[in-house]
C-alpha cells in the first residue's frame, strides 16, 4: 500500500503523486481512493485502493532506471511490423503495461519510424501520450522540471 507524498506511475496516464487518501462513495458504494496529482497536464486521478495493482500501480523509477531508459532511447529500433494496424496495436499494449522501458522503446520506434518514413495521425497522438508518459516519470525520477526533462529525452536522439 501507498503512502500519501509517494511517486507513482499509474499506466496510460503517467507518473503523480499521491497527494491524499479518501473515502469516496461512488455509484453507492464506499471506498478508499488515492487521490493522484499528474504534474504533466495538471491532472487528478483517483483510484481505488483495493484496486490499485490490478491497474499497475507502481513506484516511480530511480536514476538507475534513468539511465537504463536513456540507454533504450539511444539503442536501434526493434523489429516492428510494417503494417501499421499490427504495428500500433503492439505499440498499444506496451504502453498499457505500464513498463517504462517498454514505453521507452515505443517512443524511440516511433520517433526513429517518423524521421524515415512518417507517422499515421494515430501513431503521431500515440506517440505525443507515449512521450507525455515518459516525461512525467523522468520529471518525478531526476526532480527536474519538465522542460529540462523532455530536453533530457530529445537529447538521448540526437
């Protein structure tokens, strides 16, 4: 169980913190709710906590996780369908896992795919939450501010 000032990932959505735990009652039935503040967009969410790993919950990486996604950011493209349908569908469910270096490896596959031969309009909004996801983990992981994350990303490209 989490605590309230905990760094966490909440998978689709990004890194936050938990900011309060509530008793909410929601279609009549009370329950306890982390109350997740996203600094990437401004966002609260809240979650059960009975259900908080069947989601994926999950603590936020350290700088050896840091590093290790900039190392996957820097690495060559995986093998990934041409078809594009198979392509994002495969891409989908690596952001869903809620894995940070899968998410990673999307970002990088998309980024490296858009500079040789374009994206989709679906992959380019993929790729914008994907990129969304991964800096609001690095701002929570390196407490740096988002500019300074997403320079952070964009360098392990150039």
């Amino acid at each position: 169980m989490f605590k309230i000032g905990d760094k966490v990932v909440y998978p689709m959505h990004g890194a936050g913190v938990i900011e309060s735990i509530e008793e909410k009652e929601v279609l009549g039935e009370k329950r306890q709710y982390y109350i997740l503040q996203l600094p990437v967009g401004d966002m609260k969410v809240m979650i059960p906590i009975n259900n908080g790993e069947g989601v994926g919950l999950r603590e936020v990486i350290d700088w050896e996780g840091v590093e290790r996604v900039l190392h996957i950011l820097r690495q060559q493209c995986s093998a990934m369908s041409p078809n594009w349908n198979r392509r994002y569908r495969a891409n989908l469910e690596k952001i869903k896992s809620g894995n940070i270096y899968e998410v990673a490896e999307v970002v990088r596959n998309l980024i490296k795919r858009d500079r040789e031969k374009g994206l989709s309009s679906g992959e380019r909004k993929m790729l914008e939450n994907a990129r969304q996801i991964l800096i609001s983990e690095l701002v929570l992981a390196t407490e740096l501010e988002e500019e300074k994350a997403q320079s952070l990303l964009d360098g392990a490209f150039a």
